[in-house]
C-alpha cells in the first residue's frame, strides 16, 4: 500500500489513519453526509453548484467538470452511465491510486453525488488491471456500501437507484483516453473513437456518458459540504482547490504532496520535496506527467496552474512532477519518452503510429553518436506533423515532450551529434 | 466445449455478464477469470468464451493481443516485472532489470527453464516516488535495491 502524503490538505487529511478506509470510520468523520444531503436536492442545483466551485478535471486535460455534466440530457428517455476514469497511467502519476486505497469512501461518495446530479443509474469504475490493490480495497468498499444501502434500489433512502461496477482494465495506457476507455469497458480494444459523437451524446454502450477522473470526485463531497466559495478561496482565481502533486525523480522527499493550484513549482521541489539528492543542481523538471513538455531550472519560479504554465508552453496535465539532476542526458531521458509513446501507440492513425516510431529511431541514433546533421530538423518536422492531426490527444501528448526537450535542452543534441558519442557519463543508465 | 472452463469460473463469468447492459461489456472480466485458472488463455478457453459471449474466436484473440496483461502462451508461476518507464530509470530501475536478468540467467521477456519466473520490464505502474519498484503478479514491491529485489525473487515458490 503506498504511504500517506508528506503534506495533506481536505483530500488527503485522514489518509494515514487505516480507518478511514473502512464504511464505519468514514462515517465518523462525517462520510456520506454530503451524499445525504445532495440526494434531497435538485440535480440542476448540483450542477450549477459544481460549475461555481471552478472544479476542474485532474485527469489531465483540465476541463470544468460542472460544464461536462451540463452537456448530459435532462430527459434522455434511454439510461444514462457515470464513469469513473481510474486508469491512471501517466508516467509520473500515482495520486488515484492513493485516493483509492486510502480513501474509496470518498471516491464512492463522490461518484454518488455526480450520478444523481446527471441522473445516472449506473457508475463504471475502470481501474487499469496493474492497480490489484486498490482494486481490492475498492470493491471491498463498493461491498461494505451495498451492504449499508449507501448503493443499490434506494441509495441512502433516498430512492434513487445506484449501482456501481468496478472493471479492472488490462495493461493499454490508451484506455485512460474516454473513449479509448470506453471501448475498453465494451469488451473490445481501447482505440479511441471519432469525437463528434461526445460521450455526452454517445457514451458508454452507445448511452449518455460523463467520464470523469477519480480526483475529480474525490472534491465534491468536499464542496457539497462547504460551499463554491469554500472552494473558490483556494488555488488560484482561474484554477480553485487543492492537486495532489506526485514528486519523483532525483529528488529527497519523492511522494505525494496535496497543495493548492497554483503553488510554485520551486516551492514543491526545493521546500517540500528537498531539493536534489546529493547536493546536485537541478537541471529541468517535468511538471505535469511524461506527456507534458519539460521546463529548464531557470524555469521553476512558474505557478502550478494551467493559466501560468501555459505561458511557459507546458501544462498542468495529471500533476506528476518529475525531476532531473544535473547529470541527466536529456537525449536518454527522450530515448525513454518516446519508446513508452512507440509501444502504447494504439496503431489507428497514421501520424501516430508511424511518427512514435520514427521519433523513437531518431533519439536512439542521436544518443548512440550515429545522429545525422539533419536529425533535429526531422524530429521537429515529425513532432509538428503529429499534433491535432490525429482522432485523440495521444500524438499530441508524444510530440509535447519531444518539443519540449528540443525547446530548452538543444545544446544536449548538439553535443551528441558534434561529440559522435553520449558525453553524459554520470547520467542515469539507459 | 465449455469444459475449458471451471464450472466457478463459468458461474463467476455469468455474474459479471450480468452486470453489464450489453453481454460483451464482461468480455475484460471474463478473459481476467479465465486466465486466472492456468495464467494464460490457451486456445480452447479463447473458444469457450468465444461461445459464452456469442462471438468469433477472433476477436476475442485481438483483444487478447491488445492488452498487456493477457497472455495467449504459457508463462512462468510467477510475474517479476521492473517498472522502467522514467521516474524509475533515474532512479536505477535498469541497472535492477540487469542484475535481476543476471541472477535468474533470463532476459526480459523469458522464463526460467524451470517455469518459475517471467521476468520483464513494464511501461509506468503508478509507484514513480517509491522508485526503483517490481510488480510481483498481483502486488507490488517499491523502492528496492539490487540485493532487496533479488531476495525477493528467491523467495518465489
């Protein structure tokens, strides 16, 4: 079981005590009193309270959550599905796996509270099939619900119907794309679908769908309980609450680390998580999870929040801090992104497939001392080629990186080419 | 046909089915089920749940041959996996993947000629700050050095 968080805010306040995990000891601490009180009020209400809160998605592309339940049909006349994205596999990110081993009440709640805002009858949890643990701890939870009518005909007494079934996945970093894993939860293979049809309109078995990421549920029994203002005096104006932020890398203090949107990312490296071992210098940090372009040391006085970090041409993505010590060859570290793009490529389009894998040949030369003079033209010309061509954000998310590297660590390749060998000789091992 | 299948693992399956408004929603859980018996999907229960779920065998095989966790040929009694996506790689995460290589005389992606080991490497499991980790089946054991993941290895069964 992975540990508590070295800094803990509303998520994470409970989590090193065991038993919040159980029915008994969330409800002591005041579990499922939000659930009870949403579940007498008007789903509308629900969702205009949500959208005011400023919650925003924390699975990645950061999109309001009150907004994405809006786009749901009033009156579908067919059922409608909730979905909770629990397919966390973005290099550099561990938080839902610790919501849902140390808190899966909460996680429940949540998921509780969001299908009767968009009038859902059922919930689908997908949790990517490495996650054993948390899976167990969460059916454990679904059970200890069902048994306490917080699920099932009357959820609560409230007479709403709610049932929630949990769908371990089975090693494809796709399926935490929506409808890649929508396809996935159907039985087939995660290959993302043609948008338009939204989930909205054609989701889950061809029903109205909202897809939502477990740490996007996780805050709203928090704001049921104390408001959109409550909410909104955390974070920054545009980017309210808490993240849970994954630290890893050369780093003292790797782990996790709950701070509110818009804390600097220096303060997280250098306060919170240490610095770097052995009394090295930084020498970039990813801050957002592998897909999310790098920033130089000069670099980390930026906020942690989309509205700064774009202006830095990076985004917030899932939160996964990664950083390097001075000694990091930034060509071994791209070697290592682009092949993790190369092999969960889902082969449907060209771009993608052909791009990942060319991206990874050229990285390996370079880094070998066969790079050619042109090499870096034609990784920039690939990349370019790759973004908003695709049906998902998955090229996309393999261009960024490579862009990113190219953007602040140029001199690195240069010197491989020039040099004809990696001239990086204390940099981690490839 | 479906003798293929234990009569649990049928009844278990059936469960699941019914938990999904479409049949083949369940085909995932079924396939985990199925190679739970013997951990891997041979033929014979491809078949048996081609028949359960009213498809052809073939589409059952892609998406056996899409999912890293399914396996369509045997493997050892034991899953050892080093995570080396890299949050773990800059923390050593191949330098693990070679001594364990060395010590069961495999390289990533074989057996042990005695079927106790799969040895192989894996793309990010979601443990970056407990780094270098190994997922052992179904658990995982983090923050590791060389000596710490080759006893555990040696402890397998």
């Amino acid at each position: 079981m992975q540990s508590a968080p070295w800094v803990t805010n509303y998520l994470t306040e409970h989590f090193a005590d065991d038993a919040f995990r159980t029915l008994d000891g969330y409800r002591a601490r005041g579990g499922y009193e939000a659930a009870r009180g949403a579940l007498g009020r008007a789903p509308a209400e629900l969702v205009e309270l949500v959208k005011n809160a400023g919650l925003q998605g924390r699975g990645g592309a950061g999109f309001g959550t009150g907004l994405k339940w809006s786009f749901m049909p009033a009156d579908a006349g067919k059922p409608k599905y909730l979905v909770c994205n629990a397919d966390e596999s973005e290099p550099g990110s561990f938080k839902d796996r610790l919501l849902m081993e140390r808190g899966p009440h909460q996680l429940l709640e949540g998921l509780l509270i969001g299908a009767f805002a968009i009038g859902a009858e059922k919930t689908f949890v997908y949790i990517r099939g490495e996650y054993a643990e948390a899976a167990r701890v969460l059916q454990g939870a679904i059970d200890e619900a069902y048994a306490a009518g917080i699920l099932g005909a009357s959820a609560l007494g409230s007479g709403f119907r709610h049932d929630v079934v949990l769908q371990r996945g089975a090693g494809a970093y796709i399926c935490g794309e929506e409808t890649g894993l929508l396809e996935s939860l159907e039985g087939k293979k995660g290959q993302p679908r043609k948008k338009p049809p939204f989930p909205a309109q054609y989701g889950a078995f061809g029903m109205p769908t909202t897809v939502n990421n477990v740490e996007t549920f996780c805050h709203v029994p928090h704001i049921l309980r104390r408001g959109a203002e409550w909410f909104r005096s955390i974070g920054t104006e545009k980017s309210p609450g808490t993240t849970l932020f994954g630290v890893s890398g050369h780093v003292v203090r790797p782990g996790l680390y709950e701070l509110p949107l818009g804390t600097p990312l220096s303060e997280i490296v250098f306060d919170h998580a240490g610095g770097v071992r052995s009394g090295k210098r930084v020498k970039g940090v990813i801050p957002g999870g592998m897909s999310m372009p790098i920033l130089p040391a000069d670099q980390l006085d930026v906020r942690m929040a989309n509205e700064f970090l774009r202006e830095r041409k990076t985004m917030l993505g899932t939160g996964g801090i990664m950083v390097m010590d001075e000694d990091t060859c930034m060509v071994r570290a791209g070697c290592i992104i682009t092949y993790f793009f190369r092999d969960e490529s889902c082969g449907q389009c060209t771009q993608c497939r052909e791009g990942t894998g060319w991206l990874h040949k050229i990285f390996q030369r370079i880094e070998r001392g066969e790079g050619r003079e042109d090499d870096l033209a034609v990784l920039e010309d690939v990349a370019a080629k790759m973004e908003g061509q695709t049906i998902c954000a998955f090229a996309d998310a393999a261009a960024w990186p490579v862009q990113g590297l190219l953007r602040h660590f140029r001199s690195d390749f240069e010197l491989h080419l020039r040099e004809r060998k990696c001239p990086f000789a204390h940099s981690f091992e490839l | 046909m479906v003798d293929a299948l234990s009569a649990e693992t049928r009844a278990k399956i059936d469960a699941e089915i019914a938990k999904y408004p479409k049949r083949r929603g369940a085909l995932l859980p079924a396939l985990h089920l199925a190679q739970a018996e013997e951990g891997w999907l041979p033929p014979a229960k491809v078949r048996a749940l081609a028949e359960i779920f009213e498809i052809h065998p073939i589409e059952i095989q892609e998406v056996i041959s899409f999912y890293n966790m399914f396996y369509d040929r045997p493997q050892g009694r034991h899953h050892v996996h080093v995570c080396t996506n890299l949050p773990c790689s800059l923390r050593g995460a191949r330098g693990l993947l070679r001594a364990l290589e060395r010590h069961l005389g495999v390289r990533a992606g074989e057996t042990t000629p005695d079927g106790r080991v799969t040895l192989g490497h894996e793309e990010c499991l979601g443990a970056c700050a407990y780094a270098p980790m190994l997922r052992v089946d179904d658990r995982y054991c983090e923050a590791l050095d060389a000596d710490a993941a080759k006893e555990i290895v040696d402890r397998l069964e």
